[in-house]
C-alpha cells in the first residue's frame, strides 16, 4: 500500500498574500515572509509526494487595498490554494492590532475545516501570530507542529532597547511582551522549527527559555531561477523573452535614467522595506560621505511602494523622511534615485539584472537579516553583494562567495567594499560568476522542498503510529472526535448527574459508551476541572469531551489540563475583576468565598437571602459601568462572571466553533446556575429534584420537567426528546 501523501497547512495571517503580483515592500508587514510562504506553497505542490497543500490568511475587504484580498478562496493550481479567514473585521490593519482576534481566527479555520473535509496532516505556522493559530490547531486535532520565525520578539525587544524606545512603548505599538510570551509557548510546543540560517537558532532563539524543547533543521530558502536569471542571457543574440518583461526592463531604465546625469556609471542597488532595521539612512550617509564613491557609481534605493509620505505609518514617514534629508544634505540630486513603485514580478529582477549589465553591486545595509533573500536574489543574476554581517548573509556568502560582509554601523567598511567590489573588475567577474553558480547549487525551491518533504514525512509517520496505538484510548485529540459528532448531551453535575438517588446513574453511563461514535458528552458544573474529573471518575462515569467549569468561567477539552484558550480570550473582553472585588467589599450581606473557589474569570461570594439584594448589587456595578454576568443559586451562593461567561454561552460557543447544531444538544439541569443553559434552542431537561429557582421555565418553549431525579431525570428527557434515536439517525 502506498504511503498517504502529507496535506500540509500553512500559516500567514499578516501582510498582502495573494498568487501574483506580490505588493513587496508596500509596508513593514508585506515582507520576505510573504513571498516564502507563497513560494514555499508553489514548490510543495509541484512534488509527487505531497498532497494538497492550503495557505491560509486573513480575508481583507477594504477599499485601500486590491480586491483579490477578498476572495475567500484563491485556486492556483489544482493542489494549492489561498484560503482566506475573516477575522478582526475587514479593514487591513497591521500585525501588532490582530492579537484579540487569533481565537476567532482559529474557530472559523476549524469550521473550514468541517465544512471543507480538509483535516490536513501538518500545520506550519510563519511569525508568531500564525504560529499561536497553528499550535492551537495542532493541539485541538493532535497533528504535528512545524513553526518558522522569520523574525523574533526578544531580538527586536533588544535593538528597540539600543536605539533609546522605552517599555511603555514597545507595549504600546508592538505588544512585544505578548509576542515573546507567545513564542516561547511556541517552541514548547513545537514539534520542529525550521530555520534558514545556523545563526538564527544560536542568536535569536537561543534567547528563549525553551529553546531546547524544539528539534531544528536548517533548511535554506529558494528562489525562482527562471525569474531571476543571469544578466547576459538578456544580452545574447536572439533572445527572446516575454513582452512583459522586456517593458519592465525599459520601464525601469526609464524610471532610474530620470534622476541621473551620467546613467551609464555603474549602479549601486539596494531594495528594502521603509524599516528602520533595513538601514537605508546608513547607506545614504556611506555614499554621501564618499565622493570617490559618487564619482565611481550612481545610487538607487527602492523603498518599499508609496504615494504620499504624510499618508504613510509614523516609522515609515520617518524612515523615507530621513532619507531625503540626507540625500538634501549631501546634495546627491543626480547621482541617487529614490523611484517611488516598482512592481515585484517583473520589474524587481529586471532592476537586478541592470545593474548587473552596468558592473554595480547591490547593498544590503539592514542592521540585522534574519536571512536576506533580496541577496539570493541579486546573486542569481550575477550581481555582487555587500551586506550586513549580522545573520543570514553570513551564510550567504559563505555558500556562494560573491561578495563582502561588513559593519554597516560603520559606514566607511561600507563605501569600501563597493569601492573595491566596482573598482577590481577580475573581483567582480569572480564574485558574479560564483554568484549564479552557487545560488542554483545551494538555494534552489527543489533543494528546498525536497528537504522540507523528508522532514515532514518523518512527522507525519510517526504521528501515524501514534494515532494507530491510542486509536482505541479516549485520551486522543477530542478534537478530531469533535469534528464528526453532530449531537452532544451535556448536563450539570451535582444533583443532576449524580446525588442522592444513583439507581439509574450505570444505565445512563451504559447508553453514553453504546452511544459514544454518535453523541459526545460534556459537563456543566460550578465545580473546577480537576474537582469536576475527580468525581466522574469515582462514579465511574465516562471521560467527558468538553467540561463547562466554573460556572461557565472556564472551558477545558478532554483530559487537557489548561483551559481552551478561545473561550479565554472571548470571555476576557471588559472584564475587571479587581475593580468588581473592590466595589462590593463592604456589602455586610456578602462574604468572600474560599480562595480554592475563585478563578480569573469568577468572584465567589455566600450571600444571605434578603429584600432588594440582587438589584442592591446591580446598582452599584451598573453606576460605576461594570460588564458582567450574576448568576444566583441555591438561596446562597452568588457568581460574578464576565458578561459573556456563562454555562448557556460556553455552549452556544461551542456549537458556533464546531458546527453542531444548537437543536442538536440536550442540556439537563437542576438549579439557578443551569437557567440561562436551558433556554433557547436546545432541549432542555430539569431533573425531578430541581430547585425553586427554574419554576418559571415551566412555562418555556422546549423545557421537560422530569418526575424522575437525578440520572433518572436525565433518562427520562432523552426519551421524551427521541434524543438517542436522533443521533442514531443523523
């Protein structure tokens, strides 16, 4: 039997993804990382051992930006498609603002996941924001975790810190103390992080605590050589390109020839994103100090896509600020171009490829690079390289040998080595040579892919096994279970499930495991997640998929120990429980529960019965503009939770996230904190034995009151609904 063929899905919320036509440099977020993983996609699906292949992004539907960004599902070829998830509304925001919304993100990719029968065999996830996406998918279906930075917290944390930007500050436009908590769950939890460089993993991840919990593979990335091809080919008789790259060619000879005076100098190129990071004022002061330099070779810098300065983010105004200020200062009108677009598909290697033709070199004068695939790039056109001695450019140039590391904090090593590159013409026929050469030796996308597949292959069949071992074990991923149940029963726990009259509890308990393939089973209790399994277990009652805990302040999945961290993040908005447990202390009517008794998400009092208290409370939370959620029980016991916590709620959510239809739950209940839970669409049983407190549901649409108590109550409801014979049949 031949083996399955891995689907994978990738990751890349941020930034503008779509097939062609890539908007590079347009801002800091469309980067390097959107051409890989576009690139990457590409490569995979041209392999036979590989099967489908998604790349999932964020949906964009705002008028600033193209349309293509707005369909849901972009096909390219008949194994890779661009899947679009809508999340934080429409409008494109940068990366920094969709933190609040990666659990949405992570719901609507697991309907689409549902919906489409698309349960793929490896998530990989690019950045931190897609990596959180991808490791909770890959906890929820129990798949293999492959994660990629491209750039990371803690290494932007410190070049923040040298450049004078206080905490406060970094918080308030980079949620970097967020970003770095995130990726060290990541490399917790990753099962291989796969880099371009050896100096990423000891220089950048090596700043994380858990950086040794990851396996690592080095596997450089590729780059088209069919689009960025040798200079001279474009200089042999009877060559024969398409139209559309050779108006490319003279488009941007028309653009630079514009800004110079002597247009046949050879050609300094550099092309960057407007990041502070890339450098490009360095640059400008390098040139302008040198004017052996200027009288040698002209300028150009391409920095990123713009129209109006004053419309731009406050780092990219001031990146571009600075360097017409310094082009002013050192008075280069003539000698430096500053083009305002260019188009990445054609015009971006017909800009390497002249200045190859006129012997100049391409600068990357960036602070720090992760990688550098502008340097691959411009190598596999014969074009020499200077660049930054931080990060990937060290190997770089160490495999291909076409060019020169330097300091470029100091500018002199800069200037210096253009000097020598463009002045030695034996250096810079060697150092164009090796470059072609050397780049479709060791950065080609089939060199990268087919390492990529050998490394996935091996994760893909170990989890295998391992599913094939614990096939039969409750204890496997509930969420692959969760994705084919279309009926679930869930009940509260305390003289509901169990309490003083047990006569029925092992039949119900019977019909549950006879039942399991068809209906899954949750829990709806005030009791904590651990108190909660402890007395399931002494009762001998079946793992449940889902326990609603706390009230509803909680979510946990099967036998997970922390909580589902979507519900979390839902239930978090507004809420201030400091403020709420400071406005109620001197209520002589309330006492503080025990500490055991209080979560994040819930303030636990005992209050005595009386007149007006209720309202009493409200009052005081309502006047000082409190979001919240009071539930009362018992004649005793009073919760506060979060306005969107509740046991009602967290189910409701839960048919939102995985598709099963309210009509299709049966909920049972005994006392005040089931109230909410029994209304609405789902079948809602109260047990013989049922408090004072839901009298009034009598009167309610889709409400059976059972005679009998407890798990005889229960039996009895699913009867009355035809629950089993439902989900026999569905």
């Amino acid at each position: 039997m031949a083996a399955k063929k891995p689907t994978i899905q990738l990751f890349s919320l941020h930034g503008l993804i779509r097939s062609t036509n890539l908007e590079m440099g347009r801002d800091a977020d469309t980067g390097g990382q959107v051409k890989y993983v576009l690139e990457l996609g590409h490569g995979l699906s041209a392999r036979k051992d590989i099967g489908r292949v998604d790349l999932f992004t964020r949906l964009i539907a705002d008028k600033r930006v193209s349309s293509d960004y707005s369909q849901p599902i972009e096909v390219i070829n008949d194994k890779f498609r661009i899947v679009r998830i809508q999340c934080g509304g429409r409008k494109y925001v940068r990366k920094e603002l969709l933190w609040p919304h990666l659990e949405e993100f992570v719901d609507k990719t697991i309907k689409f996941i549902k919906r489409n029968h698309a349960m793929p065999d490896i998530v990989h996830g690019h950045y931190p924001d897609a990596g959180y996406v991808a490791m909770q998918l890959a906890e929820i279906f129990g798949l293999p975790f492959v994660y990629t930075g491209h750039s990371l917290g803690r290494s932007k944390q410190a070049r923040l810190r040298d450049q004078g930007m206080s905490e406060a500050e970094m918080q308030r436009k980079f949620k970097i103390d967020r970003r770095i908590d995130t990726e060290e769950n990541i490399l917790a939890r990753a099962d291989l992080v796969i880099t371009s460089t050896r100096h990423e993993i000891k220089e950048q991840y090596g700043l994380y605590h858990h950086k040794d919990v990851p396996d690592y593979q080095v596997i450089p990335p590729g780059i088209g050589i069919d689009t960025f091809y040798p200079f001279y080919h474009d200089m042999l008789d009877g060559a024969e390109q398409p139209e559309k790259v050779r108006y490319a060619q003279a488009s941007m000879l028309k653009e630079l020839n514009r800004f110079f005076i002597t247009p046949e100098k050879p050609l300094i190129l550099a092309l960057s994103r407007p990041d502070q990071r890339k450098n490009i004022s360095g640059l400008v002061q390098a040139y302008g100090e040198d004017l052996e330099l200027q009288s040698m070779a002209n300028l150009a810098v391409f920095a990123g896509l713009r129209k109006d300065i004053d419309a731009m983010a406050d780092n990219e105004r001031e990146v571009l600020t600075q360097m017409l200020l310094g082009m002013d200062k050192y008075d280069l009108y003539g000698k430096m171009a500053i083009p305002k677009k260019h188009d990445f598909e054609y015009e971006v290697p017909a800009l390497y490829r002249i200045a190859a033709e006129r012997r100049g070199v391409f600068v990357n004068p960036a602070l720090t690079e992760p990688f550098g695939l502008t340097l691959l790039e411009a190598s596999a056109t014969g074009l020499p390289i200077v660049a930054t001695d931080d990060g990937g450019p060290n190997d770089i140039v160490h495999n291909c040998q076409n060019g020169i590391l330097v300091n470029v904090a100091r500018t002199d090593q800069v200037s210096s080595a253009l000097r020598k590159i463009i002045a030695d013409k034996d250096l810079w026929e060697r150092y164009s040579k090796n470059g072609i050469l050397n780049v479709r030796k060791h950065y080609t996308w089939q060199n990268h892919t087919r390492e990529y597949a050998v490394a996935v292959g091996k994760l893909t069949a170990a989890n295998q096994r391992s599913d094939l071992a614990t096939a039969k074990k409750p204890s496997g991923p509930v969420g692959r279970r969760l994705m084919k149940l279309n009926h679930f029963f869930i009940t509260d726990i305390d003289n509901t499930l169990i309490g003083e009259d047990n006569s029925q509890l092992e039949k119900l308990v019977r019909l549950l495991n006879q039942h399991r393939k068809r209906i899954g089973f949750g829990v709806a209790t005030g009791r904590t997640a651990d108190s909660a399994r402890a007395i399931l277990k002494k009762y001998r009652i079946p793992r449940p998929d889902v326990i609603i805990c706390s009230v509803g302040s909680a979510l946990f999945y099967g036998n997970s120990s922390k909580p589902g961290p979507g519900w979390a993040s839902h239930i978090a908005s507004r809420w201030n429980r400091d403020k709420i447990v400071g406005l109620l202390k001197d209520f002589d009517f309330l006492r503080y529960q025990e500490e055991e008794t209080q979560r994040r998400f819930k303030v636990s009092y005992y209050m005595k019965p009386g007149k007006d208290r209720l309202s009493t409370i409200h009052n005081r939370l309502l006047y000082h503009r409190c979001r919240y959620n009071l539930i009362y029980s018992h004649d005793r016991y009073l919760d506060i939770l979060p306005y969107r916590a509740s046991k009602g709620k967290a189910i409701r959510y839960l048919s939102y996230k995985w598709e099963i239809p309210l009509v299709n739950f049966l909920v049972c209940g005994d006392s005040g904190n089931d109230y909410e839970m029994l209304r609405g669409e789902p079948s809602a049983v109260v047990v013989g034995n049922y408090s004072h407190e839901l009298a009034d549901l009598k009167d309610g649409r889709n409400v059976y009151f059972a005679d009998s108590f407890c798990a005889g109550g229960i039996l009895e409801g699913m009867q009355h609904y035809h629950f089993i014979e439902k989900a026999a049949g569905g």
